[in-house]
C-alpha cells in the first residue's frame, strides 16, 4: 500500500519534481530546501548506501515506514518516534455552493 512507504511512493508520483537531484534506483530524498524527508525502497543495505550517497556528513534524513530497522546502513538513529496515520473510510467532496 502507498502508505507503507509514504514518502517513497510521494517521490516516485507527483512530487518526484521536488526529489533529490541524485535519486537512485533504492533510495530518494525531496531536495533539501523542500524537505528533510527520504525513503528507501527497502530495509536492505543496498537501499542504505543509495540513501547515504545523497547525503552529506551530518545532514539529516527523516524516514516514514511501516517499520524501520533499528539501524540503516550508512546512518546514526538520532530520535524514533511512532506516528499514528489515519485515513478516511471513504471520500467526501465538500459543498462548495455555498
């Protein structure tokens, strides 16, 4: 589901104008000014290192999953935090004739 891997599925659709210049085959970040946000396409090492090589020494990387390991290659965990998400049961189209 695209909420699994929210910002991966973001930068892969409508936003991918506003990714990281260097997006790689496993990883994708927005272009620093936009966002702090990156994803990975997967938990491996591989995905790991393609987000670390847009990254420079010390710059932060925040990663919205389903699950995240307790570490990803290439990456110190400075903070996790469980976000609850919600989503609506079924589309409402507000009156605009007012």
């Amino acid at each position: 589901h695209p909420l699994d891997n929210v910002i991966w599925a973001a930068l892969g659709g409508h936003q991918a104008d506003l990714a990281h210049s260097d997006r790689r085959p496993l990883a994708a970040r927005y272009q620093t000014d936009v966002a702090w946000f990156a994803a990975v396409a997967d938990l491996s090492e591989a995905a790991g290192a393609d987000l670390a090589s847009q990254c420079a020494a010390g710059e932060v990387a925040i990663l919205f999953r389903d699950r995240v390991p307790s570490a990803l290659a290439g990456f110190d965990e400075v903070h996790r935090e469980q976000v609850h998400q919600m989503v609506a049961p079924i589309a409402v189209r507000p009156d605009l004739s007012r």
